[in-house]
C-alpha cells in the first residue's frame, strides 16, 4: 500500500514566486504532477505551507510539522502524515517524474526488505523522486533532524537505503529529463517546449 507525498514546500527563491502553482501547458504544474500519478498509488497528498493556494486539488493538504527544515523537514512530515506504509515522495518541480520508476523502486524495496530505495543518475541520487517505508525510516530522520542535520543523506547509514546505479534507473525512468527540477523562469520555459513537443 503506497501513499504518494507532493513536495510542494519549498521557497521558490529563484523562480520568485510559487512554481508549483505556475500554468505548465494550461495547468499548475503541481496538478501535472498529481495527473501524472493519478492511479499510481492508493492515496496521494501534498505537502504545502499555504494549504489556502492549493484547495483546487482533490487530496489531503499539509504544512510541515517542523518548519524551516528543507527538505528533510518535508520528508519527515510525509513520513508520518501517510497513511500507508510504503510512501513515494515526488518533488513538485519534476515535470517529467515517472510512475514507472517509482514503481520500480517500490518493488526493489519489497523485494529486498530495504527500508528506502533511491535513484540516482551520473549527477548523484534522487532522494525527491524515491520510495520510502515509514515505519522504518521515520526514527533516524528524526534524530538527524534533532541533531540539527540538513542533508537528505544525513540518516542513510542508521537505515538500509539502497542506490539504483544510474543505468538501473535509466532502464526504468524512460525520460531523459526524469529528474530535471525547474528552478528559474527560463527553464520553466525550456521544460514546457519538451513537453509540448512530447505531447504532440
């Protein structure tokens, strides 16, 4: 059973404004990604500090339970927000963020017992794009976070978390720009033409 989480916490310090609330080919960008996953998993939520702004969407709406804490901060609150036990974490800036990878990830996880299965590409893992088990994970990203720890790698070896080299992800993330998190206007731009021209 598998909760998909929407990371949609974060500042937007470079777009300037809440991306994952811009139009991306006529619709927020967060509602792309939600479409996308749509059927994916046996719950979906997002993950927002102005739950007001993102009421259009037919899912649970939460702040972090511990502000100020980045990413980690965002992974802990879809740890214990979940209702399931398995738990998919997309960040809201991956226009191309694939549901055949996260699945792939959560049957590596079943399969293997592992308490986390990440990607990673030749630019390193993909913590934002990966499959959790709350149970297991949500101790040791507590006390990283209790110890004042920022890194999403900061709790990795009090877990069994394991890698996909880059070439098993690439077999299972059929985009090339499957990890690619826009950040400023003009890649945002960039993003919506490979997109347009992948949908027509």
């Amino acid at each position: 059973m598998l909760t998909l989480v929407i990371q949609a916490g974060g500042k937007s310090k470079r777009m300037g404004e809440d991306k994952a609330l811009l139009p991306f080919l006529g619709k927020p960008l967060v509602e792309r990604i939600y479409d996308t996953f749509s059927g994916a998993a046996d719950e979906t939520v997002v993950i927002t500090n102005t739950p007001e702004d993102y009421q259009f969407l037919p899912v649970p709406l939460y702040s972090d339970l511990i502000p100020d804490r980045g990413a980690l901060g965002g992974l802990y609150t879809a740890l214990k927000v979940a209702s399931h036990p398995l738990i998919g974490l997309i960040a809201c800036d991956l226009p191309f963020a694939s549901p055949q990878l996260i699945d792939y990830c959560r049957q590596v996880l079943m399969q293997t017992g592992a308490d986390a299965v990440i990607p990673s590409d030749p630019g390193g893992i993909q913590p934002l794009h990966a499959v959790y088990r709350a149970a297991a994970c949500l101790p040791p990203v507590k006390q990283a976070i209790d110890n004042d720890l920022w890194r999403m790698i900061d709790w990795h070896k009090q877990a069994d978390v394991r890698i996909l080299s880059p070439e098993q992800t690439a077999r299972h993330a059929p985009h090339p720009q499957t990890f690619w998190n826009i950040n400023t206007p003009e890649e945002f731009s960039r993003a919506e033409e490979i997109a347009r021209k992948m949908e027509n």
